[in-house]
C-alpha cells in the first residue's frame, strides 16, 4: 500500500509478506468494539468506563478464508468512536493498511460516521464497509446503503468498487466474509516487508507503570525488532529531531508473553524508553552504529507537553488547568476536549501543564503555586497529594468519562454549578436501603458543616455535575451517638430520605 508515512520509515522493500494492519472505524455504538470482541474472542468493552472505548489499542488475529486449511495473521486496530477522540482516529489511519467503516442498519449515517469516511477518504486508506446489526429489528441494510451513496461511497453491486458485507456483530453472522475480504484487499495491496532492514513502526501509546517503567506500545511496520535494539523516535509527518531514545530491555507480544523478537504488523510493548515517547510518532531501532548518527541529533529527550507558561498567574476570567492522564492518548483525548470548551463569553481555558502518571503531591504544590485546577482522567490521586490538596483547598476533579470532565469546565464558565456550597459529605459504605425512602449510609465530611434535617443534592461524578436528585437528611450518627451536627473530617452515619439509590462515591452536597 503507498502511504507516504510508511514510506518514510520503510528502509527496503522486500520480497516477505506482512499481514495488514486494519482499523475499524465508525459512529459511536455502531458496534465497533462488539465486532472486534467477537473476533478475538475476548471482552474489552466490559472493562471499559462507560462501555467507551478510550485508549487505542491493537490485537492480532489468525484467520482462514473460506476453502482454505492456512490460517493467516491480521492486526485489528481498535480506535475509538466518540467525538473527542478525533486524532486518536485520524492517527489510526494513517498507520493502517486497510481500515473497515462500520455503519449501523439501524441508524445509517451518522456525524462520527462521516468524520471518520473523511479521515479514511483524506489518507487515501483503502476500505470496507461493514453494515452492522442486520440482525436488530428495525435494522435496514438498504437504508445504510442509501445514506453511503449520498455520501459518495458507491459499493460494489451498486455502481462502484468498494465492497460491502452485511454482519451481526453480537451473533456473528457475516463477520468470517468480512475477514475474507479483509485478506482479499490484502493481498491487492501487495504488502511486504524487509526482515532484514533495521525496525520500525508507530508508537500507538505509551505510559508510566509504576513497577515496570515506561512502556510503548508499538506497531512494527518494517524490519525485525528484537530485544536489545537501541531505538529512537521522531515526528511521523516530518523529518526532525528524535524526540526519545533508549534500549529494548523487555519486547512483549500482544498477549503480554516476552519474546526475543516481533516482526510486521505485530502489536509489542517494549520497556526501556528513557522518557515517555509520543503518541503517533515513529521508531526505528536496530544496533548502535546504524543509529548512531540519529542518536547524537536526539541530545536530550525533552519533556512530554510542558507548557512554556509553566508558571502563569490566575487572571480574570481565566481557568488554569494541570491535566494528568493515565497514559499518552488519554492525555492527548483531555486536552482536545478541553481546548474545545474555550473562548466561552470572552473567557479561557490556560493549560499550564500536561504530563502522563498519576497525580502526585508535585502536581498539587504546581496547582498551589499557579493558582490551578488539577484535572485527572482515568488515573488516580496518590494519597500524599489528596492529604495535601485538602489542607491547601486544591481542587482535584477525576473521572473515567472523558466528557464528565468537560461538563465540570462547560460548567464553570456558564455558572450552571448552582448556589455555592455549604457542606458536602462523600459517600464510603451502603448500609440499609431496603427503603429508599431511608438509606443508612457511612460517609466524610469533605467540606464545611454537615447538620441534621437539610436539604441536599445526590451528585455522582465530578464537581460540577448535574445532581442525580435530592434527599433530605433525617439523622445523623457518630459511632452509635446521635448527633445534629459533624465538621470537616469527621465519619459519620447519615439516615436520608431519598428517592436516589445512593452508591460508594456518590456525594450529599448541601447548598447555602
């Protein structure tokens, strides 16, 4: 296949066969995910937040075509659907080979639909279009056709070239003709490798473990990589300087097995990455006197998106913002989001810093010192930052789902957060909720003074979320002590009337 990022990084054509690397692409629950669990039969979408998928990921398959004893190898990329993960999706594309448009019968085309036939259309990737839940009643497969027409795909049958199959993602039916025609389109694209060229590939994500060290997830596009290789990475849409270099201490297949070596397309995590590498960017590898050269043109590996307005001052009608995330895409995804709710009624957003990892005490004494919000997305708060940001009133705002985190900042800029705060319990233990007109509930007084018979919102999110509803506070216990009143860090018991099933985390915010 000709893409010009593969070019770049392909040292020599060769006479090997590679399997393809494919995305799969599509509107938000078109079923995206569901296809490729059936395909691998595994479950992601379980252990995601939301039933969201939000980190790209890359899962190799083997697969006989229909007739044939030879099972083959395909890379599926799994590249996310909602809205906020534009680049995450474009980057996809422009790494695979071949990509699958997938498009629901019962909804045909939708607005992530189109961008993602934009993306696929604008890197020249070469596709299928898989017309899910044919199964579903109200399903219509010819609606579905109609709506890509408009679109200007034409399928084959239909005047045009670009092949169709009809699928039930939660059956499986269609989904084996699928893959016949992903290793058909293969083939027309010709795709070869040098196995004896140095390695390279994309990063596809990259993160921090606390026990192992940096680890890259990587897709090998040329070469054979192997442990030991000293590697380096770089911009993949422009020759510059490397921007991090080190040496393969640990290669690990995509099922986590450590191996000696990966050639094309497999998925691998490698560890020995000195800083943490880019998403998107492209690495080569091989021994030390074919980098050499590159190497001595990286100098020091520079920090993951440090704002050069480190330490701004809070101003009128400014937010100041530290994102952490869990790893590089997640971080990638905040940032996009967030950027997006900017340049509301004359006010903005200023990013001041961005960093991949948990949030630290570090991070609490840079958001003193800035006057910022720290902002966390599917990471979590280490115990000596949550004891300081509440002696020093930092706000910390977490969460799994990117977009309850946008709602928190729409919200602050438009004013939507309601009456100020005079006290605000969270929710630890579940007792009794037989009834729920009286749930028995554990929790800490986070702020202010919490007192018997008030009023009070249900919230279940971050700060900033519209309450689930209301409840009315019928008694408050401390160890088996009847009390009318707690302060700041006390546990106490609390017997509310409510018609919420209130849960662990959930908080009983009480207004002034």
């Amino acid at each position: 296949m000709a893409k010009d990022t593969l070019k770049k990084i392909s040292i020599k054509a060769g006479p090997v066969q590679r399997p393809p690397i494919v995305v799969v692409m599509g509107h938000v629950d078109h079923g995206k995910t569901t296809l490729l669990d059936h395909i691998r039969n595994a479950n992601i979408a379980a252990r995601e937040a939301g039933g969201i998928t939000q980190a790209t990921a890359a899962y190799e398959i083997e697969h006989a075509v229909s007739g044939s004893a030879e099972k083959r190898k395909v890379t599926f990329i799994d590249t996310p659907g909602h809205e906020a993960f534009t680049a995450m999706r474009s980057r996809g594309a422009q790494i695979a080979d071949l990509a699958i448009l997938v498009i629901a019968a019962d909804e045909g085309m939708k607005p992530q639909t189109k961008e993602a036939l934009q993306i696929i259309q604008d890197s020249k990737t070469p596709f299928i279009v898989a017309i899910n839940k044919i199964d579903k009643t109200g399903g219509n497969v010819d609606k579905a056709r109609n709506d890509l027409m408009a679109a200007g795909v034409l399928l084959e049958g239909y005047g045009g070239q670009v092949s169709y199959c009809g699928i039930s993602a939660k059956t499986g039916e269609g989904v084996d003709d699928l893959l016949d025609l992903v290793l058909l389109a293969a083939d027309l694209e010709n795709l070869q490798y040098d196995a004896s060229a140095p390695a390279s590939g994309f990063i596809l994500e990259a993160k921090r473990d606390p026990k192992r060290g940096i680890e890259a997830a990587v897709i090998v596009t040329n070469g054979t990589l192997r442990r030991g290789n000293t590697i380096v990475t770089r911009n993949a849409s422009a020759n510059v300087t490397p921007s991090v270099s080190g040496k393969v201490k640990i290669l690990e297949n995509f099922l986590g097995k450590t191996v000696q070596e990966l050639v094309p397309s497999a998925p691998a995590v490698i560890i020995g990455f000195e800083s943490i590498p880019a998403v998107g960017e492209v690495f080569t590898a091989g021994d030390e006197s074919v980098l050499m050269e590159v190497k001595m043109a990286a100098g020091a590996p520079q920090a993951l998106h440090t704002a050069a307005n480190r330490f701004a001052q809070s101003k009128p009608n400014t937010l100041n913002l530290i994102l952490k995330a869990g790893d590089a895409g997640s971080l990638e995804a905040l940032s996009v989001v967030l950027r997006g709710v900017d340049q509301k009624g004359g006010k903005e957003i200023n990013i001041i810093e961005e960093g991949v990892g948990d949030i630290t005490d570090g991070d609490v004494r840079h958001a003193q010192a800035t006057k910022a919000t720290i902002i966390g997305f599917k990471n979590r708060v280490e115990k000596g930052a949550k004891v300081l940001a509440d002696a020093q009133e930092i706000p910390i705002i977490t969460s799994e789902i990117v977009y309850d985190l946008a709602t928190a900042v729409e919200e602050y800029f438009t004013g939507a957060r309601g009456p100020a705060i005079a006290a605000e319990l969270e929710v630890l233990a579940l007792f009794n909720q037989e009834k729920l007109r009286k749930q028995l509930v554990g929790g800490r007084v986070d702020n202010g003074t919490f007192r018997d018979g008030v009023a009070c919102d249900i919230v279940r999110g971050p700060l900033g979320t519209t309450p689930l509803g209301h409840g009315k506070v019928l008694g408050l216990r401390e160890k088996k002590t009847e009390i009318v009143s707690a302060e700041k860090g006390k546990e106490i018991g609390v017997l509310i009337d409510s018609q919420v099933a209130i849960q662990v985390g959930d908080r009983l915010v009480v207004r002034k």
